[in-house]
C-alpha cells in the first residue's frame, strides 16, 4: 500500500495538489453566497483614515437608523465596506495600497456600492463617476457642497450629530455614484438596479439635508 501511495504521488502529485485547491475554493464560494446579505443599502469608505471594529459597528448602526427597509424583509441591514487609498504615497507599501485602490475605482461603475465616503485625493480622481449635485437637488444646492458633485461630509448637521463618524478626517466627500452606463439585459434585474439606485438617491438626500 505505502509503495502504491509513493507511486501515485510520485505521478500525479500535481494533479492532486490543484484539484484539492479547486475543491477548498469551491467550498469557500459556497459558504460565501450562502452568507451573502440582501442588504438595503452598500456603502464604500475610500481613503486611509483607520476605523477599528467597534467604530465600524457605530458606522453601521448610525446608517441603519437613517436608512428604509428597501428589501421589505421586516429589518434594515446595511454594508460599509472599505478600501484603502493613501492620499500622499511615501513608500512602497503606499504605492502597493493605492494600485489596489485604482483598481477598484477603475471599475467602480460595475459595483453594487452607490453612496461613497471618500478622500478628497481620490474623489478628484474617480469624480466623473458621481452624480451632479444639480441633478440631486435642483437649485437648492446645500451648503455644505465640496464643489459640483461631492459633499464636504464634515460640513454636515449628520457628521456632527454622530459621534460615530470622529474617526473620518475632515476632508471626507460624500458622493453619490452614477447608475451603470449600460444596465442588464434582464428586464427584472435591470428594475432592481434601477430601484436600488433610486433608494440610495433618497438615503444621500437624508443624509445630507439631515437636521439636528
């Protein structure tokens, strides 16, 4: 038996070692969709600003009391995400963070996130993809607008209201993504795209006209 085993790994110790790897990444994919969330709203951080897991919780806690149960499952239950992006690389880690960081942005349109919390250094390199503040409010452009597109969130009655957010520097952008250019070719999740969109087009308002 042991010369037999020697035998086959001698021969086909590759040939195991992959398929062994494909099923562990099988297995990981499943466990991950069988976990997935239908959440009712997706947020995404971009910048270098550290937020611990208890001031993640907070930031989720204080989004979920803001935002409608859009899935009408009877709970809210939001996602806030991050990705890295260091504003004034100094080193090669830095240069490491940030192409990863590009790389999201690069194909940010594709992704599920539409409300974004972001660094100003990466707001001016993504802004064509956010939404005209005009187009959100009309001539009643708030205050607190960073310029054409993007809100200064410090400047917010929200940010100051909650505590939660004090681990976001000050030059934080709250921004609203452009739905997809090109929307599926399935009518009925073209119409879930287009009512995701439109809800987080109503939590951005409330966030940004929220009053003390």
């Amino acid at each position: 038996m042991k010369k037999w085993l020697e035998n086959y790994w001698y021969h086909y110790k590759w040939h195991t070692l992959i398929g062994g790897a494909a099923i562990i990444l099988a297995v990981v994919l499943i466990v991950q969709l069988a976990a997935k969330v239908n959440y009712d709203a997706l947020f995404m951080y971009v910048g270098d600003d550290y937020i611990s897991a208890v001031q993640h919780s907070e930031i989720v806690k204080t989004l979920e009391d803001v935002c409608p149960d859009t899935t009408e499952n009877g709970k809210t239950e939001i996602n806030f995400s991050r990705t890295a992006y260091v504003g004034k690389a100094t080193s090669a880690s830095d240069a490491q963070i940030n192409a990863a960081g590009e790389d999201f942005l690069s194909t940010m349109l594709h992704q599920p996130y539409y409300i974004y919390f972001i660094r100003k250094d990466a707001y001016e390199r993504c802004k064509d993809a956010f939404v005209p503040l005009s187009d959100i409010f009309g001539e009643n452009i708030p205050e607190s607008a960073y310029d054409d597109k993007g809100i200064a969130f410090s400047k917010t009655a929200f940010h100051d209201s909650n505590p939660a957010f004090s681990c976001l520097s000050d030059d934080v952008v709250i921004a609203l993504k452009e739905k997809p250019y090109i929307f599926s070719i399935f009518g009925r999740q073209r119409r879930a795209e287009a009512k995701s969109f439109s809800a987080h087009l109503e939590i951005f308002k409330s966030i940004v006209l929220y009053e003390k």
